[in-house]
C-alpha cells in the first residue's frame, strides 16, 4: 500500500496581538494603527499543531478526534492545501477534494443547476465530470423539482442538501472532511456516511473529522488522537478512541461546566445520577439512570434542541437521544432563564463505565458539543461474576420460560418455577 499523504515535523503557528492581528484589509489595519497611537501591542505566538508525524496510505480511512481547539481543522486545511505549515512538509499524491465549509461559491442569483456547476468547479470537477453526473447530484440533494430555482428561494435545508450532493459526488483521490456532516437531518447524515464509506472502498483515502465517535468507529479502521496541537495516539479506531474518551475526564457523578459567558445557550451543569432523584448513590444495574442538564439561556434560540449521547468505555455508541425525538423544538418550551433538562434511561445498561457526551444546538448548527463526564454503573448484589466479565453493551433484566410440548407436564412446571 502506497502512501498518499506524509506529514513530517509539521508545526502550524498563528500570531495573536501585534499591529496586524485580526485585521484583514489594509482600512483595518490602518484604523487600528490609528488607535494604537504608538503604544505596544503584546504579541503572542499560538502553536496549532507542532511536531506531528503522520502517514496515510491510499484507501485508509483515517478518523481525526480531539476537543474543540485541539487543531484538527488546522490539519485538514494543510492536507487540502488552503494554508501552508510554518514548519516542516506537507506531501499528497493526487487530488485532494475537501469538504470543510458546505456551500462554498452558492450564489443567491443563480439556479440550483448553475449553482451546482460553478461549486463543483471550485471542488476540482471539471464540466464534463458535472454534465455527466448532474442527474446523480440532483437525485442524492432531491431538489428535482427546484432546480432550475434561484437560490434564494431555497431553504437552508435545501441548501445544504445540495451543497453536500456536489461535494459528495467529486472523485478525487484523498477525501477530506470536517465537522460539515453533523449537519442536515439523520437520514441525509445516513447518506454522507453511506458515501464516504463507499470512496473508501473504491480505493480511495478518507480523512475524517468528527465529534461523533459513533461515525468515526463505523467509518474508520484507525484514528489518530490529537490534543493541544499534539498526536497523542495513532492506531486501531477502537483502541484509540476509548484513550481519548478516557482522558481528561475523572469519573464523577456531577461536573460544573465553563462556558463562555457570551453564547447564548451555555450549559452550566450536568449530573447522573439514579432514576428516583430521591436515592443518592451510584446507579446500579436494573435501575433507571436519571441524566440532567442544566441551561442559561440568555438569549432564545429558534429550533434549539438537546441530545445526550452515552459511549462504551471502548468508544462504542450506546445511546443517542434527543429533545426533538419526542416533543418539539426545546425552544418553544422555555425562556430565557435557567432551566434543567433531564433524561430518565430505562433500566437496560450493564455495569461497567460510560461516557456521557452534551450535544446542544439546532437543525443547521452546533452550539455546543462536548464530553462531559465518566461515569460508573455498578453491577447489582445478586450478579455472578461471569455476568459482570460477559462483553455487551446493555444487559436488560429478561425472562427465560420453559414450555413442555411432549413428556411430563410436572417435570416442566418444576423447571419453569426453578428458574
């Protein structure tokens, strides 16, 4: 096998404070001089990745994980070429086709069909490539009926859809893609993944970046572990990703959350706890599992949702649930205020330790999306030890029955009552 990205001694620096610092056209610039009037501006140097080594050969399926400012970003945009490293090399062999920001080059004015070939065009696609699989992108986003429609008469859903059909559709050699797939309704997100996962197949190398554990495990056989711009891990997607969901994260009960003050939504608290609030103690199998969050709102959020997503200690999913799967947007139940949302698990997971994720944001955006805690559920008095060493995700209380259809009937009823 090949390789068809080597990253060597790469570093990536950005400069924060300075004269320039966040200022884009020379009119800023200018300005800020103004203002500035001779006084100093302290400058900082922020390391966004240093020293990562890293090979892909052709047709893996890398999965990239890490917290939110760990870099991973950062990365991506190197392999795809939209910023050079300050330090070290950057090698790819052949096209590379990204999939960071959707919608990149969508003009209002224009139909959804030119929209279509003036986006595939920035992705690398020629016309010919675009005529030939434009039935195949228009069937995959399913605005048939709309696309000979300015854009501007789309919905943002529609929008999405179709942006995420173009970039789905391009046949480059290295596929990279960020965080742009937790968008859209789960059966497109379906679709995505389903896509990605046949480019892999077909030989061709996927870099992924995702919160979603869950995602990265189905469509990558190794992932690499990024913190604070360093490789922490590289190896089996399983391996790598119970390190990381065990890392920095004690095993506590409860943790206080800090967010910054300025989002409108800002998770302050979270707590597991047993399914009656009145017992305190560690949860134990066969008992609900009560999940509770509470929420400053400071300002209301249309179609503000919530889900809490529970992981294996390995990195396996166990539980994905969300507000909307039951009821309607959270935002048309609360104010702006404090509110606490809770989560009551029916009694179904086994003993062992879990991983609680917080995912808070909309249909079209995440505002938040965080690992929050450890947590422990312990085995009940009466479980065997082979009950507690048996490998499963959940371990419901069920019962057997035995039914006799020929011989003694006593002899059944004596066996059924014994167990």
């Amino acid at each position: 096998m090949s390789d068809v990205i080597r990253l060597e001694s790469l570093g990536k620096r950005y400069r924060i404070g300075g004269p320039q610092a966040g200022h884009t056209t020379l009119r800023e610039t200018l300005s800020a001089l103004a203002r500035r009037r001779g006084r100093a501006i302290p400058r900082e140097d922020l390391w966004a990745l240093k020293d990562i080594d890293l090979t892909i050969g052709q047709g893996e399926a890398v999965g990239i994980v890490g917290r939110n400012g760990a870099g991973k970003s950062t990365l991506l945009k190197i392999v795809a070429h939209i910023t050079e490293p300050t330090v070290g090399v950057a090698r790819t062999r052949g096209r590379v086709g990204a999939l960071l920001e959707v919608g990149t080059g969508f003009h209002a004015e224009l139909t959804g069909r030119e929209n279509v070939f003036v986006n595939a065009a920035i992705l690398g696609m020629s016309r010919r490539e675009v005529s030939r699989r434009l039935d195949e992108i228009v069937d995959f986003a399913g605005v048939e009926r709309f696309i000979d429609t300015p854009l501007k008469r789309y919905s943002s859903g529609m929008q999405l859809r179709l942006a995420f059909a173009v970039a789905a559709h391009i046949e480059p050699e290295i596929v990279v893609v960020d965080e742009v797939l937790a968008v859209g309704d789960f059966e497109f997100q379906k679709r995505c993944l389903g896509r990605m996962s046949e480019m892999g197949k077909a030989g061709r190398t996927v870099l992924f970046v995702s919160h979603d554990q869950g995602a990265v495990a189905r469509l990558c056989s190794r992932v690499v572990w990024i913190e604070k711009g360093r490789m922490m891990a590289d190896g089996p997607a399983e391996q790598t990703l119970s390190s990381y969901l065990k890392s920095g994260t004690e095993k506590a009960p409860s943790v206080e959350l800090k967010v910054a003050p300025d989002h409108a939504v800002r998770p302050v608290a979270a707590q597991v706890g047993r399914g009656d609030a009145r017992i305190v103690g560690t949860p134990r199998r066969g008992e609900p599992l009560r999940i509770s969050v509470t929420l400053e709102i400071t300002e209301l959020v249309p179609s503000l949702d919530v889900a809490f997503l529970i992981y294996s200690e390995d990195g396996r999913p166990v539980l994905d649930e969300a507000w909307s799967d039951h009821h309607t947007a959270l935002s048309s139940d609360v104010g702006v205020g404090r509110h606490t949302v809770t989560l009551v698990v029916p009694p179904v997971l086994r003993a062992g330790t879990f991983a609680l994720v917080l995912w808070v944001g909309t249909a079209l955006e995440t505002l938040f999306e965080e690992r929050l805690l450890m947590f422990e559920i312990e085995p009940r008095i009466d479980d065997r030890a082979e009950q507690i060493r048996r490998e499963r995700l959940v371990q419901p209380d069920v019962r057997w029955n035995l039914e006799a259809t020929t011989g003694d009937r006593s002899a059944t009823a004596d066996a059924a009552a014994g167990g």
